[in-house]
C-alpha cells in the first residue's frame, strides 16, 4: 500500500474506498452562503479531490484545476452515463434519492454510451445557425434579443424613470427563456406557461413535480408539431439532423436546452450586473472599453453559474489527487473550486482588462457544452442593453447581503435588487454585423396585446413598483 502526504496528513493511495469513508455533507448552509470556505476546507484536508456526502450519497468531489482537466478531457476514462455507476447498479443509491429525478432525464447533458456522439453531432448542426455569425439565423436571433431586452426594460420602466426593482426577476431570468421560446418555435405567445412551469422546477419548489410533468407534456406536443410542420428553429433543425429521435426523446432534449440555457444565462447576466456595478475596477475597465464577452469571461472565473457538473465515473481504477478512484466511482467536476485552485488562480492576472480564457464554465474537452455560442451571445447581447438602458444603476443592498440559491449544480441569486434611473430613449443603430437592421435580419417583434395576454407577462406587470 503506498501513501502521499499533503497538507491534510497522510491519504491511501491503493486502499481507500469511497464506501468505507465517512464524508462530510456537501450542501450545507455553509455551502450555501459561503461555498469557496467549503472547498477551502475541503482541499486542506483532502487535496484536489475529495470524498464528499451528496445528500445521503457519497461521491468524489474534484477541487483541482490540473484533475478537473484531466477528467474533463478523458471522455474513455471518465464516462457519463448513469449505467456506469457502480453503487446505482448495486442498488445503493436510495429510490428516493432527492438528486435522482433530475439525472434520470437522460438528455445530451447526461447520456452516455454509443447513442451520445450522433446525438451530439445532430446538436451541433441545429445550433449552428444560430450561432454562426455569418448565418442569417444568427442576426435574426441577436435581433430578437435586443428587442426581447428592450421590452424588459420598457416594462420596468412603467414603474417610473427611477426606481427600484429587482433585475433578476424582472430581466435575468425572463430574458433567456424569452429567448429559448424564440428557438424552440413556440407559436405565438403559446409558450409562456411553459416558462412559467420551467421556472417552477428549476426552483425546486413543492409544485415542482408537477410542473416537472406539465412541461414534459407540452414540450412533447411541440415536438409533434414541428415533426408535422417543420421550421426554421431549433427542433426542426434537431429532427432533420437526427430522424431517428422519438417525441419523447426529441422533448428531453428540449427540456434540457430550456431549462440549462436559461438558467445559466440568467445567473451569468445577474453576476456581470453585480460585478460592475459593486465596484470591481477590472471589470468595470472591461465593459468601458466595449468588452462585454470579455468581462463576462473575468466574471465567471470568479462566480461560475454551473458550479458543479453532472456526475460523470471512472471507467478503471484509476489514481487522481490523493487517492485511487475505483472503476464506477461518481465523480463531481467543480469549476468553482477549480478556479480558486491557488495553482491556477494565482497564475491569473488581476489588474488586466485581459482576462484568461481557461475558465471551465463551458466544461472543457470533447463534451463542452455544445450551446455555449448560443448562451455567450444572448448573455452579452443582455447585459450590453442593461448599461445602454439605464443611465444609473446602484445595488439596493450591499453586496455580501444579496440573498444566494445553491444546488449541487448552478448558484445564482435569488433576488438581485436594484436602484435605477432610466436613460432617454435610445435610438437603435441599424445595419451593422452586430446589430442588424430588423428588415435585414428578419426580426420577429413581440405582439404586444398577445404579452398583455399571456401569463409570463401578467408576473412580470406585476413586480412593477413604483419609482422612488
């Protein structure tokens, strides 16, 4: 039996099993408020990898920037797939479990096994007219953000030319799902109550379940319709690219665009705002020098949305950190931890506008994620309209008391208050590559009495307050 020392004393290499420690529960109210001490606390003890409790279910957590690449870019040596896991297959894993239901969606985040590549090879066709700049897809789709945005703002500017209102509830997380209806061809305004339903789930509230079940079925009568009548969005493209897809297998993958699209970009667009406006001098230099993808690159070195990835196992035994994970062994990749790994973070220059481009929050090899043009996009093109719009924002609340939401997978805030003053008016360019004039791009505007009607909107007219 050989044995390494590091900071937390001396750690089995050939001996330890994951189901003989005792690790200590992950999500944690420490966790969530303050989850950079937890990995602190965790690598001191442990290395870059350490055994952790995943409410009632042990798994190896990696902390290390170095291990998180090394298993990132090893798709062979560590699959996805929950066939792959051992202590599942051996019935270890309670039916209850509470992580269960939103890992058994076996959609392209999760799949693993030969279905994966084709499938993986159909979505990156769908989506590159869409995130191909050149493609007149793309230009319509930068269009429909701008407006979508603009739209936003103009409701929140109902409440007065100044005032207070909480920009996550009211634009960060609307806007993506605003714009993944756009993608997913919604007819109309038809869509809306399934916005509503993915922000139920995703909140993991007590109507979770049921809007769990809502969703599905809707997403699978819009996968009806588009196998019916194709068009020029998303599932269409999907079924073309990959014929073989079932309805039920076409809405899992629908779901899981909606729902980590939106939730990802939502939570990206909140941390820029609050980045910026906190008082960060690199950011803020960024930003003023037009750079908003790169500020949004210092962003989530700092505050990644997906923290932790979904789990992915060692194919063999195989050594990584301070111990020898065994074949079948979960393994948790976190990119949180990951970045304030003080061999990686330290070798990041602070006090540039230049900002390194190695961050994880896209993941990192063969499965990166294949929106990640997509969200990147629709992020920056949200939070660029946020400071054209407003000519004044303040933080309603100082920053270390903004109210956070943890899960094993994304942190965002809860509630991103705000004290604004709208600026005039602007006046759209038109005719440009990066904002194309709306006959050009073939921009689809908003039906304005369709939003009066639909339900997303009668939430949204209602966190209207009045200006202060």
């Amino acid at each position: 039996m050989d044995s390494q020392w590091d900071d937390g004393g001396s750690v089995d290499l050939d001996d330890t099993r994951l189901e003989t420690l005792s690790p200590e529960p992950l999500l944690t109210r420490d966790y969530e408020t303050r989850p950079a001490l937890v990995y602190e606390r965790l690598r001191r003890q442990h290395g870059p990898v350490a055994p952790v409790d995943l409410l009632g279910v042990p798994a190896w957590l990696v902390l290390g920037y170095r291990e998180a690449l090394q298993v990132l870019q090893d798709d062979d040596g560590w699959p996805k797939g929950l066939e792959n896991w051992r202590a599942r297959s051996e019935g270890r894993v309670p039916s209850d479990w509470p992580l269960g239901p939103s890992l058994e969606v076996n959609h392209i985040l999760i799949q693993g096994g030969p279905g994966y590549r084709p499938l993986r090879t159909a979505w990156d066709v769908a989506l590159k007219p869409f995130q191909d700049p050149r493609h007149p897809q793309a230009k319509r789709l930068r269009s429909a953000v701008t407006a979508y945005a603009d739209e936003l703002i103009t409701l929140i500017g109902q409440g007065g030319k100044t005032g207070v209102a909480d920009l996550s509830a009211q634009f960060s997380r609307p806007l993506p799902l605003m714009v993944a209806s756009h993608l997913l061809g919604f007819p109309g305004s038809q869509g809306d109550d399934a916005l509503m339903d993915m922000w139920r789930v995703l909140d993991a509230g007590p109507d979770a379940e049921a809007a769990l079940e809502r969703l599905l079925a809707t997403l699978a009568e819009l996968a009806a319709l588009k196998l019916q009548k194709p068009g020029d969005d998303f599932p269409s493209y999907l079924l073309a690219a990959h014929p073989d897809l079932s309805l039920d297998q076409l809405a899992r993958e629908l779901f899981m665009l909606l729902g980590m699209t939106s939730d990802h970009v939502g939570i990206l667009i909140s941390n820029t705002v609050v980045e910026v406006i906190s008082g960060e001098s690199s950011v803020r230099a960024s930003l003023s020098a037009g750079m908003v993808r790169e500020t949004m690159n210092r962003v989530v070195m700092r505050k990644p949305p997906l923290v932790n990835f979904v789990p992915r196992f060692a194919a063999r035994d195989t050594p990584l950190g301070n111990y020898t994970i065994r074949a079948g062994d979960p393994v948790w990749v976190s990119s949180a931890a990951a970045h304030a790994d003080p061999l990686f973070a330290d070798h990041v220059a602070s006090g540039t506008t230049i900002s390194t481009r190695a961050h994880l929050s896209w993941g990192a090899g063969p499965r990166q994620c294949p929106a990640r043009e997509l969200a990147s996009t629709v992020a920056a093109v949200g939070a660029g309209r946020v400071f054209e719009r407003f000519h004044h924002l303040d933080l309603a609340l100082p920053a270390d008391q903004l109210p956070w939401r943890s899960s094993p997978f994304m942190r965002g805030l809860r509630s991103l208050p705000v004290r604004y003053e709208l600026a005039p008016t602007p006046v759209r360019r038109a005719g440009t590559v990066d904002d194309p004039a709306p006959e050009a791009a073939g921009e689809v505007l908003p039906d304005p009495s369709a939003r009066q009607r639909s339900s997303l909107w009668r939430y949204l007219t209602g966190l209207i307050r009045g200006g202060r």
